[in-house]
C-alpha cells in the first residue's frame, strides 16, 4: 500500500474536475493506494478559510485516509495574520502553496513570511509549481522554511525542468521531490540515484489528473523494492509522523495492463536533447520487453531534426536489432527531393510500415504546398500511413482522401478531425491532466475503433499511457481494438511481419 502526496476534493470550477470522497478512496483503491494527501479546490480558487474547513470535514468521512493540507492563498493573506500557527490544532498535516492563482507567482514578496510562518509551525511546506518561472523563487522558499518541503511540479509532465528540479532538490537538503512528472524511461530510478531515494514521494493529482499515470511510472522503474517502497509513501510517512504504510505498493491493475500484449505505434530512436537515460539500444529493448511491446512503431529523433538520411539509416539500425520493433521513413519538407527518394529507398523494406513528419518544427502546417509532392507519392503507396502533428491536418486529411492519416497526440483537438475517415488517433501526451488529454471524449467522439496505443517513448515511458488508461474502466472489446487490433488497419504493413 502507498501513501499519495497530492489529490483534490471537491470540484476545480476551473477545469470542471471532482470527486466526492467515497469515488476518490475507490480510485486510491484501484491504484493500490492507502492514504493520500488532500487539497481544497475551493480553498485555492474562492476562499481560503471556506475550502480548508470544508476539506477538514469531508476528510473525517475518510476513515483517516485522506490526510487535510491546507492550501494558503497568498492574495487573502494579511502579513500581520498569525493564524497559520493554529493550523496544527485544526488537524491539518502541512500547508501549500500554489502558484499561478489569479496571477500571483512565488517571487511575491510574501511568500517569505508565509513559508517561515509555515516551517515555525512545525508544519511541511508543499510547494505546488505550474511555472517554470517560478523555480528559483520555491527553493528560496523552501529555505525560508527551513522544516520539510514538498516540492512538486503540477502542469504535467516536467521532462524541460528536470535539471532545475533536481538541482534544486540537491541544494536543499530540505527538500523532498515529487516523482509524478518524469515521464522519461528511466528517469526515476535516475533521481533515486542521484539525490538518494529517501528524497523522493509522488503525488498524483487525482481528480484533476490521471492518476494511474505517474504511479505506473513508478511501478515500471527499475528500483529495488526498499526504494519503491520509501517513493510509494515511506518517505511521507516518516516526514509527517504518520503510520507507514502497512505493506510494499502492489497494484493488480498496472499488472494486469502491463502484461496484455500491445503496439505501440509511437517511439523513437536517439534523443531530443533531454534528459533521457534509456536512449541507448539496451534501455530501449528493456523497455519494450517489460511493457510486453509485441511491435513498437519507431522513428529517428535524428532524421526528424538533423540529418534525414542519417536517422532514417540509425532506424534501419535499430530494427536490424529489434525484432518486436517497426519503422516509420521520417520525411522533410524542407527536402522534398530527398525525402522522395528516401521513400522510395525503403518503401519494399517490410521493416518500414509509414512515415513520419513533425510539420511543426519546420514552421509550417500538414497543409502547407511544400507537403504535396510527398503526400501524392504517400497517396500512390497503398498501405502507407502518415504519422504528423495536428497543425494543417484537417486540410491535409480533407485533400488527400486517399492517404491515412496518424494525428500524433490527438487528445485535445480530436473533435474537429473526428469526421474524417482517414484520421486515426494517437494518446500519446506528455500532459496526465484530464482537461488536456481527455482520453474518453476522443474514444466517445471518433469511437474505439480508431483509437491507437501510443506513448512517444522513451520520452514519456509506456507506462504513462497506460495509466491513463486505467482510470476509463473500458470493455475488453474497447481495449482490445486500442492495443492491437486498430494498429493493424492503421498500418497494413503490420500484417506482412505475420
């Protein structure tokens, strides 16, 4: 069993998420989680005192699993207010800060007294950060405070600010870091070894987020079973003087999804100049194997963003070594003469089953006339899809009826694509928030049946989609089509390797 450092109760009127307190400890309970730390929507977003009383009395519903954090709107806060000192008596557990409330950030002078104010209290400082502006200013707060800090990052997945993250965890000792947003293969075994596994919790998020998302992460790092036990709540346990969770984190879902057989119809080979510990041959090949990967569909970061000729070669590479692994022939605007010849080059490879664009990094949209020449020769290669980013797809789609079209992390704009027949859907995002990556309004607006498993690893880890997954209670019929079946109409090619 685990201890979450982070969900909501109550409705957030900002995204239209929430829970009642018997729906929460039912999902705690799908994820294998025991207690977790509980915030007021209401306390950050209406009134501080109103939302903080309220929390107090719907986590006496709890049975004691739902652990009050106060939440302390810097806006309402009378420099001259003692009253955080009483907050202990109240029942709560820490106090938290949010950032990017109505505008205020953590530079805001006073941050300061509140955070010492907090630490005086006896009380673990949550910091709650959505803008990477606001990093240096939480770890001068975090030594304002002085006791235990909670450091987590909420807009989603965190891979650009990692080094920031732990670094700043580094430099204060103080500081324990929330795990929730390495989305990365690998990178929360890294941070264990970096900054010690002691230094790690996870929080969730949940409403407001997929929960599953990064506790499946967690699940899928290669840690020791002392070390996931400390990230899954032994570390907040001992921080916040609370009984350690009575046995080692074990979730009967994340098992159960792991080991269905899948494709994944959205990876890469190289690195796009992040952190990535699992790049290399080796950590890819693992990652496909523990996740029970029958076919992962992979394109070169490297043909996307440096040399084409070069990455579509490193993806032949790959392959030539991979046998649960297909490719994607990465295609340039900029070079269209190159990347006719490059389709042609491998179009009788049964290796390479599509091809793949990114229209964005090169400025343009799918709809752009330098696009034509390769989607007329795409529309004469039966069988060959294109995977692409959503910007000038619908015009795309809508002009080449005869060429199948992949939409790369279609969780958010899917409704405009959906009355296209030639549009599949991908749910690879890097975001686990429910407003942004709302996984079943796409399955609700294009139906199951167009739905692919994806995961754009290993910069977000398989696990990830997964975990958003797990929270959609689908039929098996739904999951069957998502994991395997809607892969093999996308991409025909598929087929050959049978």
């Amino acid at each position: 069993m685990s201890i979450d450092g982070g969900i909501f109760v109550g409705r957030d009127e900002t995204t239209g998420t929430g829970a009642d307190v018997p729906t929460l400890l039912a999902r705690l309970d799908r994820l294998g989680v025991e207690r977790a730390l509980a915030l007021s929507p209401r306390a950050i977003w209406f009134d501080e005192r109103e939302g903080n009383t309220e929390l107090l009395q719907r986590c006496t519903q709890s049975a004691g699993r739902l652990l009050p954090v106060a939440a302390i709107n810097l806006l309402r806060r009378d420099p001259f207010d003692d009253s955080i000192a009483a907050l202990v008596g109240q029942g709560f557990v820490a106090a938290a800060l949010v950032s990017n409330v109505f505008g205020w950030s953590f530079e805001n002078y006073a941050v300061r007294g509140v955070a010492r104010a907090i630490g005086a209290a006896g009380l673990p400082l949550m910091l709650c950060v959505n803008d990477r502006r606001d990093l240096t200013a939480a770890a001068a707060a975090a030594r304002e405070a002085g006791g235990p800090v909670l450091l987590r990052w909420t807009r989603g997945s965190g891979y650009t600010v990692m080094p920031d993250l732990v670094a700043i965890a580094r430099d204060n000792p103080n500081i324990m870091l929330d795990v929730g947003f390495a989305t990365q293969t690998g990178a929360i075994a890294l941070m264990a070894k970096r900054l010690g596994a002691e230094r790690l919790f996870l929080g969730s998020g949940l409403p407001a987020a997929h929960g599953g998302a990064p506790w499946f992460l967690l699940h899928a790092a290669e840690l020791s079973d002392v070390e996931r036990a400390q990230i899954a709540g032994g570390n907040l346990a001992r921080v916040l003087s609370v009984p350690a969770p009575t046995r080692s984190p074990r979730c009967a879902v994340w098992e159960s999804l792991r080991d269905r057989v899948k494709i994944d119809t959205h990876w890469h080979t190289s690195g796009w100049n992040v952190i990535e510990p699992a790049i290399l041959f080796e950590g890819l090949s693992r990652s496909i194997a523990r996740h029970n990967i029958r076919l992962a569909i992979t394109s070169s970061v490297r043909g996307l963003s440096d040399d084409l000729i070069a990455g579509n070669d490193e993806t032949a590479s790959f392959l030539d070594r991979e046998p649960h692994a297909r490719g994607l022939v990465v295609v340039n605007p900029l070079q269209p003469e190159r990347s006719l010849a490059e389709l042609e080059r491998w179009r009788h490879d049964p290796r390479f089953v599509g091809a793949k664009t990114i229209q964005d990094f090169y400025r343009l949209r799918l709809d752009d006339a330098r696009y034509t020449p390769m989607l007329d020769r795409l529309g004469a290669m039966p069988g060959w899809p294109l995977m692409a980013h959503l910007p000038g797809m619908k015009e795309a789609a809508s002009r080449h009826r005869d060429v199948v079209f992949v939409a790369a992390h279609s969780t958010w704009r899917h409704r405009e694509l959906a009355a296209l027949p030639n549009v599949w859907f991908d749910i690879a995002t890097s975001t686990p928030l429910v407003a942004e990556t709302d996984i079943r309004d796409l399955i609700d607006a294009v139906g199951p049946g167009r739905v692919l498993f994806s995961s754009d690893a290993p910069l977000m880890d398989p696990a990830w989609t997964l975990g958003k997954l797990a929270g959609l209670d689908l039929v098996e019929a739904d999951l069957e089509r998502i994991f395997a079946h809607n892969a093999l109409e996308a991409f025909p090619r598929l087929r050959l390797e049978t």
